[in-house]
C-alpha cells in the first residue's frame, strides 16, 4: 500500500468519526435534561478522541498496529427500535450509540474483508476494533442500567 492510499483510508475513517462528533453534538440540543446532556457530551468527546487517535495512526506504520480482541456482548444486533421522537429517553441514547458504534465496526470489518493488500486489512481491523471497544461500553451500560431494571 503506499502512502496515498493509506491517507485517504485515514481521512475516510477521521470523517466517519467527524460525522459522529457532529451527531453527538446535534442530539445534545434535543435533550433537557442535564445528565443526559452529559452523556452526549462525553460520547461526543469520545468521538473526538478517536479522530486523534486515527491522526496519531497517521504517523505510525501500520505493520506496528495491535489488533485486541474485544469481547462482544451482542445486544446491539438484537435491539430493534424505531426513531425516537421527542426527548431523548436514556435508553434511547443507549440504543442509538450502540448501533452507531455496530454500523462502524460492521463497515471497517466488511472494508477489512475486500482488500487484498494486508496492511490496509490490519488497518481496518484496527479501526474496527476501537468500534468495538465503544460498542461494548455502551452494551455493559445497557445491560447493568437498563436490562436490570427490570
């Protein structure tokens, strides 16, 4: 892969994460209430952090990239849930975050399986793996406050 290639598949990814940043950022007007402006806060800047994380990618060659396995609680792909409307249930923040996090990690997962060439593989793989990292915060989140609940 040469280095061409390899900035636009980063520039790629930092505005998927850009567009995620925005998303955050736009659902925390439709909520009132403080904590879960909160969380919308935090998850935008968690966004954010992966932006700086893909241009501190940008700087390293790939062959030095670990790849961790990250556990997969698999309540994402069972969820199904219309569009909310109206203010934000906790919930709803939950369930929306879990399946922006899924779509991602399913898209550099699906992007990692159509190249031939093994670095830019592992580079998608990598990012699919920080997908799934935020995936299953939001899964353990779901689990322990809202499946508990009764």
């Amino acid at each position: 892969m040469n280095r061409e290639e390899f900035d636009r598949i980063i520039d790629y990814a930092i505005e998927r994460e850009k567009d995620a940043v925005r998303f955050y950022h736009e659902l925390q007007t439709s909520v009132h209430f403080a904590e879960r402006r909160k969380l919308l806060s935090n998850l935008e800047k968690m966004e954010e952090g992966h932006v700086t994380i893909l241009e501190g990618i940008r700087n390293k060659q790939i062959e030095n990239l670990v790849v961790p396995e990250v556990e997969n609680l698999h309540l994402s792909e069972y969820i199904i849930q219309d569009e909310p409307e109206g203010e934000l249930s906790y919930q709803d923040i939950l369930i929306i975050a879990m399946k922006r996090e899924e779509s991602s990690h399913r898209l550099y997962t699906d992007m990692a399986v159509k190249t031939s060439d093994a670095g830019v593989q592992k580079l998608f793989l990598k990012l699919a793996s920080e997908e799934a990292k935020h995936k299953l915060l939001f899964e353990k989140m779901y689990d322990e406050e809202i499946l508990t609940e009764g």
